[in-house]
C-alpha cells in the first residue's frame, strides 16, 4: 500500500479485471464527465449503514444482503425493481419474527454491472473474442462489435442507477414497505406456494404479533417504523475509474465517499493486498466488504483488515465468505478464530451463491439448492 492516499493513488498500483478499453481519450472525457454529476447516494447515508452494521457487528442485528448476480441494461422497469425489493422485504420480516432482531438490509442493486472474468477471452467455434465484462462494458452478444468495450456504457450505467436508487426511495418511503402490507405477501406465499407451507407457523406468529400491536395502539398510521424501511445499495467496485469518478468530498466531515453505492465490496479476483482496488477502498469511508474464497489464508484476511480498518471500527467492515458446501468446514473456521484472536471486528456474511456454481449440461451455470443451504448452515 501507498502512504499517501487519494482517489486515483490507485493508478500507481496493478488493477486486475479491468476492460481494454480501445480509445484511453474517450474514457477519460467520460469518466470526467461522470465525476461532475450528481453522487447517487449521500455521505450520511453511508454513515447510518455503517453505524447499524456496528449493531451487525456487536451481535444486535443481522444483515441480509441480496440481489441479481449482474444487473442488466435491459431489465431496468418498475416491475423488476419492486420485485426485486419485495422479496428482500419479506425476506427480512421472516428473519427478524424469527430471531428477534433487527435486520439491515442491503441490496446489490442500482450499479452492479460489472462482472470479473477468469479469461479475458471466450472462444466459440474456433472465432476468440473479449470475454463478456457486463453491461457497463460490453454486450453478451458473441461478435466482434458487441464484445468492444465501449465507455458510454458507464454513462448509461450511471442514469440507469439514478432511476432505480430514485424509485427504490419511493418504494421505501412511501408505503410500499408497510409491514402490514409486507405480511399479506407473505400469507399469500404462504397459501400459493408449495413451499410456502414451511413458513407457515411464522406467518400465523407475525398475524398474532400485529394483531396484539393494534390492540394496544401501535399501528402502521401512528408509527412510521411500520411503515417505512431503511434499505441501502452495494455492488462490488469493480471498474475502479467509475468509482473514482463518484468519489467526493464529504461537506460536513472533509471525508472522502465513494456515492456510487452505500456498500462497496472487493471480489475474490481483485483481493489482493498489494494491488489497486484494496489500495482505492482503503481510502473512502464507505461501508466496506471483502469476499473470502477457499484460496484465501488467515494471513491474506488478517492483512485485509488491517488495511481496510486499521483503526477496528465495529461496521466498517464485513467479511463475506464464499468457499462452497465442500470447503466451508475446512476453511471457516481457522479464518474466524485468527480474526477474533486479532481483536479485529467484522460483520460476517455468508455468500452461499458463488462457491456452490457449476454449469449444467445446458450450459447455464446453476447451483444445487442443498449445496446453499449446506454452507449457509
């Protein structure tokens, strides 16, 4: 790491995943252009995540963190984005009936376009062309024109995240996450769904909690609690010149933030101690992430810490581990135990998803359900 930072000490430092972008001058007037628009999210936005991820930290919360895999360019409607935020809401409900606690809630959502590569290359009948980056860089589709990476695209991404952060605002604040409204979605999964027999007992729980709530004068109307939620965004900060571009000066505090999302995380691919996308997020004063794979010693993720929280702050920093049903028994537990016995806090999370993948005979990459809920569990 570099004694001194700013937000392109970066550039001093090797960057891995980043695209070929065929004209450096058009880049540049773009990502320029980006860094005199808005932030989409504010400073003391991030700094109330950070604050209730303390809570995560200290055992008085849980997070839940959920979303697309790669957010495309061709997905952007209401109905996609209110789905989404619906399951995640009713998700939470279930966790918090269940556990008693509070439940902070973080969507990969509104920016995470971009996906690392293990080949910078695909092949498909003898024709090689750059590997599919996501849609902030390039199209799926396999000719030479859609695989280009093309710079407008940042800028696209940009609005297309503005339109979602503007309507997840409206959803979130305007009535949509009502915890009434919340709870008859989960009794019609309950009714409809084969599944949904399982969550029974939980749904006739949360009936007999609302019902005791109004009875003692504690209702949606009166209580904003019940009527509001505070939902945040995150994307793995891939592309590290976009976030750049975002990153400001915080007026009340002189700190700097990424206001691209609420939660920045690093991949497993670009974790690397000594390389620039640790050398960027160290800086800002995001809410940060860290994917832990089965490569990962307890040396790499003690290094991790104490590079991105020098200073122990309970919430700034989570520990997202990945090791797949095989590994995660193995792997978890000497990681943990150096962790605590460093004195170093950490919000641990458990992405189940990415570990688990392997490509069906279809050729889609899928995951087996009982490989998830092993490692969750």
């Amino acid at each position: 790491m570099l004694n001194e930072w700013s937000p392109d000490s970066w550039r001093q430092l090797p960057a891995e995943q980043q695209p070929d972008w065929p004209d450096t001058d058009e880049v540049a007037a773009v990502l320029h252009e980006i860094s005199k628009l808005p932030p989409l999210v504010f400073a003391g936005e991030a700094r109330t995540l950070k604050h209730q991820l303390a809570n995560v930290c200290n055992g008085n919360a849980l997070l839940l963190q959920a979303g697309d895999c790669a957010e495309s360019f061709d997905s952007l409607s209401a109905d996609a984005i209110r789905d989404n935020l619906k399951v995640i809401l009713q998700m939470a409900v279930a966790l918090t009936y269940s556990t008693g606690l509070p439940v902070v809630k973080v969507g990969r959502i509104a920016g995470q376009f971009a996906k690392p590569r293990s080949s910078p290359t695909e092949t498909q009948d003898d024709l090689e062309l750059p590997s599919f980056r996501g849609h902030i860089v390039n199209d799926p589709d396999f000719d030479a024109g859609s695989r280009e990476a093309n710079p407008r695209r940042l800028l696209q991404a940009y609005h297309q995240s503005s339109s979602t952060l503007n309507l997840l605002r409206a959803f979130t604040r305007g009535g949509f996450a009502n915890l009434a409204q919340v709870h008859s979605w989960n009794q019609e999964f309950v009714a409809n769904s084969p599944a949904g027999e399982h969550y029974r007992e939980i749904a006739d729980g949360i009936t007999d909690a609302l019902a005791f709530m109004k009875a003692c004068g504690i209702t949606t109307l009166n209580n904003s609690a019940l009527n509001e939620v505070d939902f945040y965004t995150s994307h793995e900060a891939l592309l590290l010149g976009y976030e750049e571009a975002l990153t400001r000066t915080d007026s009340t505090t002189g700190n700097w933030y990424d206001c691209s999302a609420h939660m920045l995380w690093i991949g497993e691919r670009t974790r690397q101690i000594d390389g620039a996308h640790i050398e960027f997020l160290r800086g800002v004063e995001n809410p940060l992430g860290c994917k832990i794979g089965p490569t990962a010693t307890s040396d790499d993720v003690l290094k991790i810490c104490e590079t991105l929280n020098p200073n122990a702050e309970p919430g700034r920093l989570t520990l997202i581990t990945r090791f797949g049903a095989d590994n995660v028994e193995i792997c978890l537990p000497p990681i943990v135990n150096a962790v605590t016995s460093a004195g170093h806090p950490a919000v641990w999370a458990c992405d189940p998803m990415h570990g688990n993948t392997f490509t069906s005979s279809s050729g889609h990459k899928t995951r087996h359900l009982d490989d998830v809920l092993t490692e969750l569990s």
